[in-house]
C-alpha cells in the first residue's frame, strides 16, 4: 500500500495568525499547526484526510481569504496520484491533478483544466520561484523510475492476469477497475516515469521553498507519532482539551481492567510509553530472544532518539541499546538475529541477538526497504522494498536469489516456515507460497472460500497455513485444500464495545468515524483476523477488535485475551507457546491458556 495525506502549505511569516485565521473554520475536527519556516506554515486537518476534495477546497479557500494570502492544498493518494489546489486570497488560481484518469475516465477540458500552470503555482509562493522547476516537477522530469525493468515488465504482466482474472470471475468490478489498470500500464510505459508520485511532490516543495518533510505527512501520520512534529500545536484549543480528557478517562478504565486480567493471571506484564502533546510514542514489537528476554524497539516520539530495549519475564527493562531505523526493525522468529535499516540507500544489516555483532550486509535498495524477512536458522532472507518488490537473498553470500513484483490492492508479505524453506505473502485477498531455494510458488485461494486473507502463517509442520482476514481465520493443507474453519461472533453491547475502540483507533489517526457508523460500513470488522500465531499446542488470531482468540492445534476453543486495543497487527508467541505478545501502547504480554 502506497501513503495517503493531506496537507496545506500557507505563505506566511506568522504562524499565530495563521492559527488566529485557522480555528474559527475548523468546523469539526482538529488541525494541527506547525512555526514558520522559510516563510511558510504548514497545516494539518483532521477533516481532509478523508480526501474529499471538497473539504480541501472549503478550508483552502476560506484560509486564504481570512489571511489574505497564497495557500496551497496537498493530497497525495496511494502514492500513485498528486492534487494540487493553488488559491490567492481566497480565489483558486490553479488546479493539478497527476492522474485525472484514475478513478474514471476524464473529458478533454477536465484534463486541460488540471493539467496544471507553473506560473499560477509559483505566484503564491516567494519571488524568484523557477518557473523550470515547478514545471519539471508537475511533469515528473528528472524524478528516476522507482523499479528496474525487470520489475515492471512483471508489474505489467501481474497487471494484466489479475484484470483478466476479474474478467471472467467478476465482471462487473472488471470493468470498473479497467481505466485504473489501462492507466497504470500507460503510466508504467512512459519514460522516466515514477511509480511512486512523491518524488514530484518533493521537487515541487523543492522549487516553492517549502520544507520538503513538512509537505510528504499528513494529520494521521501526526497522531500516529510517524512524522515529525517538533513545534507543532493542535487545533482548536478546547476541542482539543476534550479529546484529551476522553483519551485520558478511556486510559484509565483500560489501565482497571489490565490490573484486573493481571490478578486473573492472565497478563504477565505491560510496557508502555507516555504520549507527548497528545501524539502516541513509536513502539514495534520484535520478538523473544533464545534466552528469554523480549525485545522491542521504541522512542518517544519521530524525532526522538530510538533505542533497542529488552524486557525480562516480568516486563522489567534488562537492556538498552541505541538504535537506528525502528520501523523497519525485525527479529527472525527464533530470536537469534534482527535485521535493521537506518535509511533509504543504507545497507540492510543483520546482527546476532545475543551480542549485537555483525552476521551480514545486504545491500541497499534506491528507495530503501520496508521490512527484513529472517528465518529461523535458514539460509535465505526476504527483503520487501518500497519499490515494489520483494527480494530472496544467501544469508552468507548476500547474493540475490529471486525477485518478485509485489505492487499491487491488498499486498503484504507475511514471514517464513519455520524450515526456512516456504516464504507466505498475501496478494489479492489470497496467499501465495514462495519455494526458496527451489523456485515456485503456490497459489493459496482463500477468496473462494469467503475468506479475503490479511494475515497468514506457517504451522509448526512447515507445510500447512494459518490464515486469518475479514470473513475470519481458517487452517489450509500445503497444497491449499481448506482443512478447519475458525469462527467467533460478538453481539450486543460488547460488539457496541469493541467498535467504539476502533473508532477511536481511526479518529486518532485522522479518519473521522465513530463506533456506530464504523459498525454499519464496515460490519466485517467484528470477524476479521489481523494477525496470527501458531505453536505445536495452540492456533491463534488477533482480531481487528482487539481480542486474541486461542483454539487447540487439533480441537476447539480454548480461550481468548482482551487487549482492548484494536486494529492491531502484531502477535507473538515465545518458543515455548506459553506467551504471547501483542503490539500498540502498551505492548502487552499474555500468558497463553
């Protein structure tokens, strides 16, 4: 999945009255504001992230009237489309969209219209602004192609068997996606065309003077603690204050409840870190090591140092290192080596868990690396690569083995066998498993079986898949014969319960919605799989709601654990299968039933 945001870039020197101008118009929702900057001040709504164009247009428009002023409006779509609105004292002076074709077909004069004019965009920004630039930035001149052309001729050719494929198994929904794949295939034809539409929207920022990191985040990216906010305030004040004091009651009746699970025996400990002007820290769970300690990577915020952290059985710090690179941090899953990147073009380096030496270099990718696959003892390592592709490597060589394109609605990869041998991602909805060293792969259709997968892992068999996404969780042979379904329900005032967390969880990181609504668009929630675990005594599964669902290897249900954290995505279990961990904040362990 490529970034969604929004944002808006105004022309000024004073940040107080930009958010004086800004807190009347917030009519719902919060904004945060950052300081001036090379006479700049960026903006960041709550209510744009939906990315309705109308809500940009509103509050651009009506910014740039109070303030008298140029303002520009931001929204970058999958990474793959980038709209501009341009306004001067409340009066749009231009309109660019990167792809008018890409949710339908756009007449001659909608093209002409949004095909954007660098005059009119570098009259809101400072004098001396290179016309050049600005257009060599809206037409993508100079922006390198983020795959090699090995990887787009199989972009292409996964293009095309999946439009074929909705063909003849989906009609109607064919046809709807057909001008985005036609379009896509253009796109991927063109020289020197990015993939990826923020390199555009990098050298724009470039040209106008406007910091380049201020302009590629949004409000969500905000509050999720992912983006640098050093210096920015939240809007309107006292709207704010009562986001909070609700954050802080719901903290409080979780923090009750955890100490009740505790007493219960049934939560071994909690790690958990302040959130800092009302954004949440950045914490990812890696894994257990061989003896015991749980590592784990965090900081306080984006901008703050990053450290490698291991916990003792009880939760307690033992360990802390300083780090590089924590979201693209991972731990194979014996806990004998992690893998690291400290940034794009950087090489990927893996170290032994027990004294952080060196084991290997992998080398870097030109748009970096989104996550290190290691295997438990194996001799093979997968690299998923921000420019689409997913990488099979020697451990010991560093030599590459295979490369398969992995672009595309609904792609993740998921993790190794624990033989090292079989690597699962999820495409489509369905799962393929990848032979390394051997080559091949095999197609796993959870889809027609009314299971659209999220998240899949390998028994302990290294054979047969646990697979979990919206429509529940269900085991499959290794040749995908479906073998056991795994179903739950959840009514009346808890299904009300877990709904509302996740609402919250959404709210938090820009999309407005509230239990009751999420409930009635998105009702496949109260069944849907996020994250999986298996252990020779036990299957289980993480649901979007939060709850951890346990069932014997070969029998019914033993149980369950409330995180009361939803939309989650990280489920761990210790060597033994007597723990199991769970991502957010806090990072939680669970003693397993």
């Amino acid at each position: 999945m490529g970034a969604f945001f929004t944002n808006l870039q105004v022309r000024s020197g004073d940040a107080a009255a930009v958010a004086a101008a800004l807190e009347p118009l917030l009519t719902s929702g919060l904004a945060w504001v950052g300081p001036a900057v090379n006479g700049w001040v960026a903006v960041y709504p709550e209510s744009t992230e939906k990315q309705g164009p109308r809500e940009m247009e509103s509050l651009a428009s009506a910014l740039s009237g109070a303030l008298g002023t140029g303002v520009l409006g931001i929204l970058v779509h999958d990474s793959d489309v980038l709209h501009l609105w341009a306004y001067s004292a409340g009066t749009l002076q231009d309109e660019f969209d990167s792809n008018p074709d890409y949710f339908a077909p756009a007449t001659r004069s909608e093209r002409e219209r949004l095909k954007g004019r660098p005059e009119a965009l570098a009259g809101i920004g400072p004098a001396g602004v290179s016309l050049e630039a600005v257009d060599d930035a809206l037409a993508g001149r100079g922006c390198a192609p983020a795959v090699d052309e090995e990887a787009l001729a199989q972009m292409k050719q996964r293009l095309l068997a999946q439009l074929a494929e909705l063909q003849k198994t989906k009609p109607k929904l064919a046809k709807q996606f057909e001008a985005q794949v036609q379009t896509m295939l253009a796109k991927l034809a063109g020289e020197g065309q990015p993939v990826f539409i923020e390199a555009r929207l990098q050298a724009l920022a470039s040209a106008l003077g406007i910091p380049e990191a201020r302009a590629m985040m949004g409000f969500a990216d905000v509050e999720s603690g992912e983006a640098d906010a050093a210096d920015l305030v939240l809007l309107p004040e006292a709207r704010a204050a009562r986001r909070k004091s609700q954050r802080e009651a719901q903290a409080r009746r979780r923090a009750e409840r955890w100490d009740a699970q505790r007493q219960q025996g049934e939560l071994a400990w909690a790690h958990e870190l302040p959130r800092r002007k009302g954004r949440d820290p950045l914490l990812r769970v890696l894994g257990f090591a061989p003896d015991g300690r749980f590592w784990l990577a965090e900081a306080a915020d984006q901008g703050s140092a990053q450290s490698l952290v291991a916990l003792d059985g009880d939760g307690r710090e033992v360990a802390r290192h300083p780090h590089e690179g924590l979201l693209s941090t991972s731990m194979a899953p014996d806990g004998a080596l992690f893998a690291t990147i400290s940034g794009a073009r950087r090489p990927i380096v893996v170290r032994r868990t027990s004294d952080l030496s060196i084991v290997a270099e992998l080398p870097p990718t030109p748009r970096g690396v989104g996550m290190v696959h290691l295997p438990a003892g194996g001799t093979h390592v997968a690299v998923d690569d921000r420019d689409g592709t997913l990488g099979f490597y020697r451990l010991a060589s560093t030599e590459l083995v295979r490369k398969v394109d992995v672009r595309g609605a609904n792609v993740r990869a998921c993790g190794w066998s624990p033989d090292g041998t079989r690597f699962a991602r999820i495409d489509g909805g369905d799962v393929i498993v990848t032979r390394v060293p051997d080559g091949g792969d095999i197609l796993i259709r959870a889809s027609t079986h009314g299971l659209q997968a999220i998240a899949a892992c390998h028994l302990p068999d290294s054979a047969r898949l646990l697979v979990a996404g919206d429509g529940g969780a269900a085991v499959f042979s290794a040749d995908g014969e479906l073998e056991r379904r795994l179903t739950w329900s959840i009514v009346g005032p808890e299904r009300a319960e877990v709904f509302d967390r996740m609402a919250q969880f959404l709210s938090a990181r820009g999309s407005q919605t509230t239990g009751s609504e999420l409930a009635k668009s998105q009702p496949q929630l109260a069944h849907s799989g996020r994250a999986v675990a298996a252990t020779p005594g036990w299957l289980a599964v993480l649901g979007a709601d939060g709850i951890v669902r346990f069932w014997a290897e070969d029998g019914g249900s033993l149980g369950r654990r409330d995180t009361q954290q939803g939309l989650h995505w990280d489920l761990l279990a210790s060597p033994a299968g007597d723990q199991v961990v769970t991502g957010g904040n806090p990072v939680l362990c669970w003693r397993a039933p």
